[in-house]
C-alpha cells in the first residue's frame, strides 16, 4: 500500500464500465471500497483483483437497487459505516429509442434507479457526513442532463435531475464541508450502449471516450474543485457562461406582475 488511507468509498454500479473504473482509481488513492451492484461474481471478480494490486479492503453488496428492499440495505450501509467518506453514485440505466418507440414500464424502471436510488443514497449519506464534519459525494449525470433532445426523454430527464439535485446539494452543504461533483460524461465506451438499445458501434468514433479516460479526467476534475465537470468539454469558457446565464436569470423568475411581452395592461 503506497498511499494515506482515505476512508471508504462506497461506488454503486461497481460491476462493470465507468462504476469500475471508479473503483480502481479510488483503491489506488487510498480508499477501501464497498462496491454494489447487482452481479455477484463481477464484483467479487474486482474486488480480488483490486486487494491484490492496492492492498485494500474491498467489500461487495449484491443488489439490485431497483428493488426496495435491497436498496433499503444499502441505505443501511451508508447509515452505519462511520468508515464511508465518498459516495460515488453511479449505478444507471440508459435508452434511445424516442417516446414512440420507447416502453413505459422500462421508463419508470429507468426512473427508480437513476433517480430514487441516487436520491435515497443521497439521503442516506449526508447525515453520517455532517455529523462526522465532511464528506464527498460525486453523482453521474449526463451530458443528456442539459441536451435531453440527444437520447431517450426520461434517460435525460432522470440526469437533469441529478444535475438540478446536485445543485442544491451543493447550495444546502456547502458550510458543512461536503463536496458535491455532478458528471456530465459524453458517449463513453461501456456496455451502457447495448443495454439502452444503441451498440456503441453505431456511434461516430470521434465522440466516444474510453471509461478510462473519462473517469481520471473526472477525478482530476475533482481535486481541481470543480462542481460540474464535462470532461470532453475543451473550452470551460462555455460552462461557465451558460452558469452565469442561469445566474443572471435568478433575481427575474418571480414577480407579482406578469412580464410586459404578455400585454395584459
Ligand atoms: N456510457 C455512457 O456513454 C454514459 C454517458 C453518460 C453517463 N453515463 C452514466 O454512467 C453511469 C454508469 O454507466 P456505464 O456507462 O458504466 O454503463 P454500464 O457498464 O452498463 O454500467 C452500469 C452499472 O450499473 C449497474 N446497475 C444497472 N442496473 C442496476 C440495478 N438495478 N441495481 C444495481 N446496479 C445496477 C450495473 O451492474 P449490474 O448489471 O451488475 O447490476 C453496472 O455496474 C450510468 O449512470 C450512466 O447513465 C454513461
């Protein structure tokens, strides 16, 4: 072990893509790792793999965070492991297809993991955080968060609600020394495509980032303090101006007359 012990990062959706790479570079930071997801063996798989290269802890937690039940268990975990410094929500599901084409059940299977779980988790989290002075949670979005128009609606509405979220979490927190990370990745190369009906094949080359490179940039993207962090997005210049459009808008939302442009006299 060559790095400082870090505390404990609990990272959902750990089987497999982003959520594994995640784990990795977590381990190689320091921290012991509880990973969770659904497939057992690819956990346990990692999680040998892990300890015999970084040396830590690596527990896993089979379960499907879609079901009540088990994430109830997971929201124990993060209740009672005073050890658990870093969140990193990750698990999710994804789709393509447009609103003609898309089934309704699957939507609100999408929603129950990509926005209840990360919301309970959330909720789960913070308190332990506060009480104990400090904490990280780093929450995958989605560049679908602010264009919805590019995959799936529900998928990009499910990440405008864990950017919007993460927003306020980083309003409501920020005395209380808990950092918040929103992620907004591209088109990374995982098996997120086949699932959601699109093989990653399918997609220009040029716009596809390995999990890789998308996490270390993110990483980086945390030590630099960085709230929202696109890791594709070459000129930060046009986040930052899109985040002071929204903060110019802030002082004009409620009035008690209606705008001029309605003429109602
Ligand atoms: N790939 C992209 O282009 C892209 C772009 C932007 C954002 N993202 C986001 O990145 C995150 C990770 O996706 P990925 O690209 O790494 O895809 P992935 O390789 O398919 O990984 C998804 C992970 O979530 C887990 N998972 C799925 N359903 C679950 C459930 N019901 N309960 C618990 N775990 C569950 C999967 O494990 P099990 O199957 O073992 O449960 C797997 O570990 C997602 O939130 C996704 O929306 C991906």
């Amino acid at each position: 072990m060559t790095q400082e012990y870090k505390g404990t990062a609990l990272v959902t959706g750990a089987s497999s893509g982003i959520g594994a790479v995640y784990a990795h570079r977590l381990a190689k930071q320091g921290y012991d790792l509880i990973i969770v997801a659904r497939n057992g063996e690819r956990l346990k798989a990692l999680a040998s793999g892990l300890t015999e290269e970084t040396g830590r802890t690596v527990e896993t937690v089979v379960a499907d965070l879609g079901n009540t039940a088990d994430l109830a268990r997971v929201e124990g975990v993060l209740k009672q492991d005073r050890s658990i410094t870093l969140l990193v929500n990750n698990a999710g599901v994804g789709g393509t297809a447009p609103l003609l084409a898309a089934d309704v059940d699957k939507m609100q299977k999408m929603m129950e993991l990509n926005v209840t779980a990360l919301m309970r988790l959330t909720y789960a989290a913070v308190p332990g955080f506060v009480a104990r002075g400090g904490g990280t949670i780093i929450n995958i979005a989605s560049i679908v968060a602010i264009v919805p128009e590019r995959l799936n609606g529900v998928y990009g509405a499910t990440k405008a609600f864990v950017l919007a979220f993460s927003q306020s979490l980083k309003h409501e927190l920020a005395e209380r020394n808990i950092r918040i990370q929103a992620v907004l990745p591209g088109a990374t190369a995982t098996e997120f495509w086949g699932i959601a009906g699109t093989p990653i094949e399918h997609l220009p080359s040029e716009i596809v980032m390995s999990a890789e490179a998308m996490v270390d940039a993110s990483l980086a993207g945390l030590k630099q303090g960085e709230f929202a962090t696109i890791p594709a997005l070459e000129d930060a210049g046009l986040l930052s101006a899109y985040e002071q459009a929204r903060q110019a808008l802030m002082p004009n939302l409620s009035r008690s007359m209606p705008a001029k442009r309605y003429k109602l006299a």
